[in-house]
C-alpha cells in the first residue's frame, strides 16, 4: 500500500510552492504531487510551429503539466504598494489570512521566484506622476485604474525557471507522479484517506494512493473536476462566479503609454446599465494572442508575451463578472455553454472580429482581415461573428467598457481593433476553507485557482507556501 504525509492534485505553482516551503521547513513530510500532464521541459504548444491548434490528446499543453497554466503563461507576478489596505487583483489570500501577513507572504514568495532566476526588474514603479494623472482620468470616467508593481518573467523565462524548480523538488526527495489523473477522492466517514488514479488517456484500472492530508490544487483546468468532486463528497461550495468576456488586441502605438508607465494597467470599471465589474485583465505589450483547450474540448483564447520575441501589438483580456444564485447557480456550466457555441461558430477554433463591425452590425470575412492595419497574431482564428454568442449583457458591458477606456486611452476604440472570444476563466464554485484551508472534510485542503481562493501566479504560489507552513504546525501540535 502507498502512502504518503501529503498528496498534492495538481502541479502547478499553488503545488510546487507549497513543496517547496515543506523543503524549506524541514517538515521532514513524505510528499507526492500528482500531475495529469507532462514534465514541464516535455510541454510544447503545436500551435508556434504549424500555427493552429491541435488539440493535444490526452490534455492541452498549454493547461496542464508541471508549473499548471504557469507554464506558458506570461509570468506577470503581480506584487503590491506598502500603503494599500486591501489586495485589488490576484484572488482573495488575504480574506483567510489577513492583509499583513499576505504582504508578508508574497514578499517571502516573491524571494523564492528570484532566488530561482526572477527578473530583478520591477514594472510599474518609475512613472509615478504620469501614472497619477492616468489614474485621476480614469476616475472622471468611472473607472479604477490598480497600479501594482509587476515582476514580469515572460513565457520562455517562465518554462527556464520552473524547470529549475522541477529539478530542485526532485533532487529533494519530492515525488512528481506525471502523466497520472487523479479521478476520484478517498473519503470514510468525514475523513480524507487518498485519492484514486489512472494514467492519464488510458482507462487502465484505477489504484488507491493513501495520504493523511490531501491538497487539491487542481487550477482552472481542474475546476469542472472539482465541482463533480464537491457534489460527490458533499465538499460545501458556496455560489462562485464565472469571468467571461474577449481578448482584445489593438496597436502598440495605442497602448505605448499605459505600456512604458506600468507594463499593465488593471481598469476596473462598472457601466451602466447593468453595472457588472468588467475588468481589463493580463495585458501583454508587444505580445501574442493565444488559444488554449479545456475539458470537453472548448477552445478559449488567452494572450502572453516574450521576454525577447516581440509583436507590434498589445492584447489584454476584458472581462465581466457574472454571479448567479437562484433558481441557477451554475456559473461553470453557463460559461461552458457560451464557449461551445462560440466553438461552433469558428468551427473548433476562436473567433475573432473587429471592433467596427460589431458597431455596424456584420460579421468580419477574412479578405477584410488580411487588409485590416491590425493583424491577429492568433492565426488559427477565425473571422466571424462574437455577438451571436456572448450573450447581450455580456457584449453590452464590454462595448460600454471599450468607449468609458477611449476617453482615457485615445484609439482603445478604433475600429480596427480586434476582438477574440470566447476568454473565459472558469472558478469552481468557491470551495468553503477556514483559516487552515481546510474544507468540511478533515484532512482534505484546496488551494490556488482551483477552489476559487485566488487567481494569478503569485496569490497561487503565496497560497501553497502557506498551506505547507499550516501542515508544518499540524506536525508540532
Ligand atoms: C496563457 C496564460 C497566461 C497567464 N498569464 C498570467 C500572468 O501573466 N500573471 C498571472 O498572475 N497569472 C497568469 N495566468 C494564470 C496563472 O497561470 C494561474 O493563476 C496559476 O497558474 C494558478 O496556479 P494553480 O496552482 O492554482 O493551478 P494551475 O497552474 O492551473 O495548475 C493546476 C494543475 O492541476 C492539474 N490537474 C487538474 N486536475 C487534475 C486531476 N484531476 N488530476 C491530476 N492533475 C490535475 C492541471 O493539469 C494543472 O497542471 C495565465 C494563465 C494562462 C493559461
């Protein structure tokens, strides 16, 4: 029989850091992390050298396998000011832990990401004036402009530095069981015994893995699995929300300002009618549009950008927030729906179109494309028609959001601008943790993007080196 002090679901950062801190502590803890994907120097994306997308069987490159959606993400870590009271971006760490002792921790965290080849670099902290004015514009539209400082890794320095990471764990006695589904919980009696897996696209016989504690850090890929897993086990969730919305690219030249200030400005804005939260989310100066494949084989579309590799263009995601309750309250299921219709539209692929023909009212052809001064640097997708999917509200917001940021960055309206959907970011419905992570099953955790506590690299990352310590003092106890 194989057991362990503690199973991980999941490899990516929430996982890996947590690891990590268990090293770091000499917990002396017997320590699996289970991945359903590749080592991290064995993911690669078909889609830079053949230039459309795939499908990757038995799961996408992009999503999964060790570092998660860290992998080829575009490795902004996103810090903080010393004077906020409050984290704006980056997940809600700090509603269990508290606003100091998050600060705490992502400075500790951030020591890890440089001690293992981190850029040293800050973004955002140099134009403080210039940005001050951007920020009082921005409020006389309505708008919240989050300045932070950011680490930026960029996506090839991202995979370099996770594979050091891959290695470091290793050489330390942490076990990397890859190329391994976790398909169900162990649970007797209100307790969390294991998990049950198979290797992965096969549907080989599963075997038991017992554990005394169990973390689920499964991310966003995971969070459909976990939403089956909390009805199964009776896991108590409350009502989460889904973020749907589109990838916006536009010019350098438009952005070139909000882009020398801060690298990455996070408006935040709540137009009417509706007064949704629509949010600008992971922008990528210079960078590339992306797509990536979720269970079910759904398309979305991300962006990131290199460090060295660069495009003339800026993609950012914009973003609203829906929650739902009574009588639905399935918030995956409904972004789910709108993503497959999106699906079928571009026939299997993301579909992009440009801002002014939405405002006419057609659809955009590919001739129009080709001659259009912004050209997609997602070419697998497909010219079409987003606003027979994205629902009305959904589109409402956006359009109302792209005008309020015209007044504040002249061009962010042209109509050559380009609009890709669907991008959806996908939480379960919020996993109920107390102040140890724990869920109401003992021995059972949930951390990172998975159970909804955060949503970005660096809250995930912060979010595993606490787990460890709270494992570390169950130990001492
Ligand atoms: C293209 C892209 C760009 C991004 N850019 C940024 C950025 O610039 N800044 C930022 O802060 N964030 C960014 N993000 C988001 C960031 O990557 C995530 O917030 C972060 O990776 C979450 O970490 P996590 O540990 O919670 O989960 P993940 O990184 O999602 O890892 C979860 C892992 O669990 C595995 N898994 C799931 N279910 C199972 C199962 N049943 N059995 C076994 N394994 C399972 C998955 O395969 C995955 O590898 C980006 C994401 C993408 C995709």
């Amino acid at each position: 029989m194989q057991k362990y002090d503690v199973i991980a679901i999941g490899m990516g950062p929430g996982a890996i850091f947590m690891a990590y801190e268990l090293l770091n502590l000499k917990s002396n803890k017997k320590v699996l992390l289970i991945e359903q994907g590749k080592r991290v120097e064995e993911r690669t994306c078909p889609i830079e050298k053949i230039g459309k997308c795939v499908k990757c069987k038995p799961f996408c490159n992009i999503t999964s396998g060790f570092s998660g959606a860290g992998a080829f993400s575009d490795g902004k870590l996103s810090l903080y000011n010393k004077e906020d009271e409050d984290f704006y971006v980056g997940g809600n760490l700090h509603k269990y832990i508290g606003v100091e002792e998050t600060k705490k921790l992502i400075d500790y965290t951030d020591s890890i990401y440089l001690k293992f080849g981190a850029d040293t670099k800050l973004e955002g902290i140099e134009y403080k004036e210039e940005v001050s004015k951007i920020k009082n514009k921005a409020k006389k539209e309505g708008l919240t402009l989050i300045d932070i400082p950011i680490r930026h890794l960029g996506t090839e320095k991202a995979h370099e530095l996770y594979k050091k990471l891959e290695d470091y764990l290793e050489d330390a006695g942490v076990n990397l069981m890859f190329n391994t589904t976790v398909t169900d919980l162990v649970i007797e009696e209100g307790t969390a015994k294991g998990v049950k897996v198979r290797k992965s696209g096969t549907n080989d016989e599963e075997e038991i893995i017992y554990a005394d504690n169990v973390i689920v850090a499964v991310g966003r890929k995971g969070a459909n699995w976990l939403v089956n897993m909390c009805e199964k086990h009776d896991i108590k969730t409350e009502a989460g929300i889904v973020d749907i919305g589109v990838r916006y690219e536009l010019s350098d030249k438009v952005m070139e300002k909000i882009n020398k200030y801060m690298y990455e400005g996070k408006f935040i804005g709540r137009p009417s009618p509706f007064k949704d939260k629509v949010r600008t989310f992971c922008q990528n100066p210079s960078g590339f549009v992306s797509s990536e494949v979720y269970d079910n084989n759904l398309s979305l579309v991300n962006g990131h950008s290199y460090k060295d590799r660069k495009s003339t263009n800026t993609n950012l995601a914009i973003l609203v927030s829906h929650h739902f309750n009574y009588p639905f309250s399935k918030p995956i299921e409904y972004g789910r729906n709108i993503a497959q219709n999106l699906n079928e539209l571009g026939n299997g692929n993301i579909v992009v179109q440009r801002l002014g023909d939405i405002y006419r009212g057609k659809r955009t052809w590919e001739e129009e494309l080709e001659k259009n001064p912004i050209k997609p640097t997602l070419k697998s997708a497909v010219a079409g028609d987003i606003t027979f999917a994205l629902g009305y509200r959904t589109m409402t917001d956006i359009l109302a959001f792209i005008r309020d940021m015209d007044k504040i960055v002249e061009g962010f309206a042209n109509p050559e601008n380009l609009l890709y959907a669907p991008e959806i970011k996908f939480y379960s419905n919020q996993v109920v943790i107390d102040r140890n992570f724990e869920t109401n099953i003992k021995g059972l955790y949930s951390i990172g993007d998975g159970g909804g506590m955060t949503r970005g690299l660096m809250m995930a990352s912060a979010s595993g080196v606490e787990m460890a310590r709270i494992l570390d003092k169950k130990k001492n106890n």
